[in-house]
C-alpha cells in the first residue's frame, strides 16, 4: 500500500474532494489523519468536535483511500498548556518550553496523560470500528523529554526500585569515583550527555519506560 500524510484540519473543506481525487489519481491507498490536529478535535477543554473527522473519512472512503487514525497529543492546543501549565515540558536549560511549536507537553506529567488519554478515548468510541479506519498512530515521533523536579522525582523513584538501597546504587555504579557518592536518593540528578555511566544508562531507561507508560494511557 502507498499512503501519506493529510491534515484536512489545515484546509478548506471545499477543497478536500479536489486533493483526494488527486491522490486516488497518484494509486495512494491510505492517508494519515489528526496527529496534529487537537485544537480543531477540542477547540476547548471538554468540547469535541470529531464530526469534521467523520466527514474527511467518508470522502476518503469515497475514493478509495483507507485512513490511518492518529493521536493528535503531539501538539496539545494553547487553551490547555495555558490552564495546566504544570503539563508543559521544563527544557534542559530548566526553562519551561511555550505553546508556538509542537511536543512541548511533559511525557511524565499525570494531568497532561489525563487529558490526552480522554481525546484518544474519544476518538475510539468514534472510529474504533469504522471500516475504513484501518489502523491507529498513538501520538508522533516520541522525542523531546522533560527535566523539571517532578520528572526528577519519578526518575530517582524508578532508581530506588530497581537498587532497593542506596549501598547497592553506590556499589553498581561505582560512585567512590570522584566523591560521587549518594547518602540520599534525592541528590541523584538528570544527566544527559556527561557524568557517570551508569546514571546516564539508567537514565535512558527510565526514558523509554515513562513513553511506554505515557503511550499505554492511549492504547487502553
């Protein structure tokens, strides 16, 4: 199958039979659809406007063309980093990022899994079984991670169920090295790009742990 990607959200609708018609011309078999387009699937909190979906599916279907549903929580719309400002990533500079762009919510901020967990929910009851819906993208290019305290706080709560104890992390991580020795679980800080190599492995994991339990929240 040949697809790519289409945001109907970015045009006019008069304009959508004329594009379709061009990519059933080109034999695409499929477009992806809405991992960009939260603002206009919830203009605000609570409001869902899925109808428009509805309509760019069925003309899709109209020309043979299947779609490929995607989670539009890549890119959270301003009515929502504006009211839960927590949901906004804290960059590593420690500088919180700002609406303007895409993927500027906190991969480990339980408000912002809420409210991207009730979206993908929403478009479920609506499309989970529609017949020309032959596949699901949950969110998009899991990239951009957050550093502030409350992503701190899970990474050295990650840490004390994989060590137990303090000793055990000190010893693993042969922290004697350079006085890097912990006598408390919150002195363990985020580290990117220099500094003991076990801390930055770890690190890594608790990364690839927290988007596959930021992703489970929309699979469900």
């Amino acid at each position: 199958m040949l697809g790519a990607a289409w945001y109907p959200e970015q045009w006019p609708e008069a304009r959508w039979e004329a594009d379709l018609a061009l990519m059933e011309a080109a034999h695409i078999n499929f477009v992806r659809v809405g991992e960009f387009a939260w603002s206009s699937m919830e203009p605000k909190e609570g409001d869902y406007q899925l109808d428009w979906m509805e309509r760019a599916v069925r003309l899709a279907e109209k020309h043979h063309i299947a779609v490929v549903m995607g989670t539009p929580s890549a890119a959270p719309p301003a009515w929502l980093t504006q009211k839960y400002p927590e949901t906004l990533r804290t960059k590593e500079d420690g500088h919180k990022d700002e609406h303007g762009n895409r993927q500027q919510f906190d991969f480990s901020d339980a408000k912002y899994r809420e409210l991207a967990g009730k979206m993908a929910t929403k478009m479920a009851e609506k499309f989970g079984h529609d017949k020309n819906v032959i596949g699901w993208q949950i969110d998009n290019e899991y990239a951009n991670e957050s550093y502030g305290e409350g992503t701190r706080e899970q990474f050295q709560a990650w840490l004390k169920t994989k060590y137990k104890t303090l000793d055990n992390l000190n010893a693993k991580w042969t922290t004697a090295y350079w006085s890097e020795t912990y006598q408390d679980w919150t002195q363990i800080p985020i580290e990117e790009k220099y500094g003991n190599p076990g801390l930055l492995l770890n690190w890594k994991e608790f990364v690839s742990d927290t988007w596959r339990s930021y992703q489970k929240v929309q699979l469900d």
